[in-house]
C-alpha cells in the first residue's frame, strides 16, 4: 500500500497526458488508459517512471472489463481514477443541434465515467484513499455560463455543455452515497488542446492543474466539490 494506484482515461494527449506525467513524478504507479494500445505504451514509455498502458475504450464494456482485470492482476486495488477522456462533438448552435448530435458526446463524456467508475469500484473499494476524479468543464456550470464576466457565456452549443452539466450531477451522487471516498469534479478551464482545435488561452500544464490538485487531495479533504485551478466553481 505504498505505491499509490492510479488509473486516467484518454491519457495519451492532452490533460489527460500531462496529468499522467505529473503522476508519474510523484512516485506513483499510473495506468495510462488508451483506445490504442501502441500508443498508449508510447506513451507510457516516454512518460518513464512506473507507468503502464492499458486498453480502454471507455465507451465498450467488454474493454472496460479486462482493464479491470488487468488492474486487478497486477496490484489487486485501485487508489485514485480521473476519468479523463471526452469528446466535443459537432461545433454548431443549438438551432442546428438535432438530438442525434447527442448520441456521441454523451456515450463518451457521461456514460463513460458511470462505465469505468462502475467498474473498477470494486477495486477502489480495496484502497485506503479511494478518490474518483471527474473531468468536467466550466461550461457545464449554470453559474458560469450565465455569468456575462466569463468567456464561457459567450458559447452556445447543446451536446457538449449538458453533458458536463450531467457529468457534474453524477459526481454530485456518487458523492452522497460512496462513503470513504472523495469523488471530486474539476474544471481544468479553457485549455489549448485537440478537444477545442488547440484555440485555449492556457497551457496543458495549466489545465492539468485542477486535475492534478483533485488527484492528491489529502484523507481529510471533501468529497463532492467542483473546483478549477483557482478555486471552488460554482455548480
């Protein structure tokens, strides 16, 4: 028990990467979970330290299951899971949404965390810290997309925004029920990376800095929060 276990979904670019990496320097044992195993273990190769790559497709069950498998082989426990991996989807208005636009964004950005969370709770219940690390957005928050001070108001869109609205009430349960646990949600805020065409004004360092902060949060902190880099964020 005293290497910590962690395990980041779509951890081979991006926040996830850099989330991964900053793990990595802290000793950790990090599962870099990947759709591509060969890069995935690129990754983790490049990563050094104790990281290892797995296959994770967080939208199959059956590759969910055998990284559960392959987690439990190995170290028979998980400590910390950021459920990383997300999807923009299509960049249009709500006018030209249709309900279809929601099938992709919502099968990776919501039921992809209840899938991997709901999987691997068995193993988490077998750690002495378990923590669930959601990544959320600030746009899906009601008080900072309708707050005219914050960039994010200015962008309309339907999938994306309610997905993350929806990721933040499932953490918001998790939270109530999974005692022991810190099941924590985090904005990373606008950061420059694949998901956005590389348009944000932070660096992935600067983005991976909520994530990384909800990551190693100490026994006595609370669970059910959503807070970026700065602070709390409002729900």
């Amino acid at each position: 028990m005293d290497t910590t276990i962690a395990l980041v979904t779509g951890a081979t670019q991006g926040i996830g990467r850099e989330t991964a990496r900053r793990l990595v320097a802290l000793g950790w044992t990090v599962w870099v979970g990947a759709r591509d195993l060969t890069a995935g273990e690129a990754v983790a190769t490049g990563l050094g330290g104790d990281a290892r790559a797995v296959r994770l497709d967080v939208t199959d069950d059956t590759s969910v299951a055998e990284a559960v498998r392959v987690v439990d082989a190995t170290h028979g426990r998980l400590d910390v899971l950021v459920n990383n991996a997300g999807v923009s989807g299509r960049v249009v208005g709500p006018r030209d949404t249709p309900a279809a636009d929601f099938l992709p964004v919502y099968g990776v950005n919501v039921l992809g965390p209840v899938r991997v969370t709901h999987a691997f709770l068995p193993l988490l219940d077998r750690s002495a810290q378990p923590r669930v690390v959601m990544v959320s957005s600030g746009l899906g928050s009601f008080g900072v997309t309708t707050d005219p001070g914050r960039f994010e108001s200015t962008i309309a869109g339907l999938a994306y925004p309610s997905s993350k609205a929806a990721l933040n009430m499932i953490t918001s349960q998790y939270a109530k029920v999974l005692e022991g646990y810190q099941v924590l949600a985090v904005d990373p805020g606008y950061t420059a990376t694949g998901l956005n065409g590389f348009q944000g004004y932070q660096t992935v360092e600067q983005g991976a800095d909520a994530v990384v902060a909800a990551a190693t949060v100490g026994p006595d902190a609370p669970s059910g929060t959503f807070r970026d880099r700065s602070g709390a964020v409002p729900w």
